[in-house]
C-alpha cells in the first residue's frame, strides 16, 4: 500500500472513530459530544457565566448559549441570576446533570488531550505541523472548528443529530 493511500486509512480511521464515539455518547448519555464537554467543564468549575464558560471550551459564546439553551431544555443545567451583580447569570449543573455526570463516558478528546500532553514537546510540535499540514492539503486549513474532537455542528439539535 502506497504512503498516500496509508494516509487516507488513518484519517477515515480517525473521522471513523469519532463519529463511533458521537454514537455511543448520544447512546448512554443522550447528548452530543459537545453538550457533555460543556456539562464536564460545568462539572469541573461548579459556577461560571456563559463567557467564561465560552472562553474556558475556545467556543464562542453564541455556540455555547444554544449548546446551554439544549441543557436547560433538558433540565441538567440552571442558569441563575446574580445576587450582587444582576448582569451576570451563574450556570450549574442540576442534581438530574451531576447523576448523568456519573455514568458518562471518558471522551475521545479526554484521551487524546491525556495521551499528547504526556509526549515531548518536541514531538508534540511534530504531530502539530503534520496536522496542519493535512488541513492545508485538504484545503481545510480556513475553517473554523472549535477544539473539539465532534462531527457536525456544536449547537445541533439532538433530533437533529440522531438522523446522522
């Protein structure tokens, strides 16, 4: 098998992947990656503002307001507005979040962040050029994407997701 040909495998191996995991987390949690890394993040921090949560996740905050809206739709987050500052609004997980918080799973992104933080800087650097070098080839390199390892968009509705 020719290099460009092994290449193709690791990344349909990689996207493969991915796309198994948005299955199984939909499956056992009934959301989408990006909902259960929000409801990790919230679960992490116990109180933020939609901002801090938006810059904590390198999501925008108009991303991270509908993923919240999805949540509270669901009752596994309250937002609460402040005592001493009106302005602001504390998120939270509710008691039926923390129980979900229990039983989820260990995400791709978790690994992964897990796994490259334990390798050299030097190779970290390495996996990092070559990344961009496959984005450029593949003409992705303009787009946007949020640092989360998700197929689709990150504020989809979950209706919307299970047709994938």
């Amino acid at each position: 098998m020719e290099n460009s040909q092994k290449a193709l495998v690791l990344l349909r191996q990689i996207i493969r992947s991915t796309d198994m995991q948005d299955k199984e987390i939909s499956r056992r949690t009934g959301l989408t990656p990006a909902q259960l890394m929000v409801m990790q993040t919230l679960r992490e921090s116990l109180q933020l503002t939609t901002g801090e949560l938006a810059k904590e996740m390198a999501l925008t905050q108009a991303t991270v307001t509908s993923i919240l809206d999805r949540l509270e739709k669901k009752d596994l987050i309250a937002r609460q507005r402040g005592t001493e500052d009106k302005r602001k609004v504390w998120l939270s997980l509710t008691d039926d979040g923390v129980e979900l918080m229990k039983g989820a799973p260990t995400t791709q992104q978790d690994l992964f962040v897990r796994h490259f933080e334990d390798i050299q800087n030097w190779e970290q650097s390495m996996v990092v050029a070559s990344l961009e070098r496959v984005a450029f080839m593949l003409n992705a390199q303009h787009l946007d994407a949020a640092p989360v390892l998700d197929i689709g968009q990150l504020d989809r509705a979950q209706n919307e997701h299970s047709k994938n």
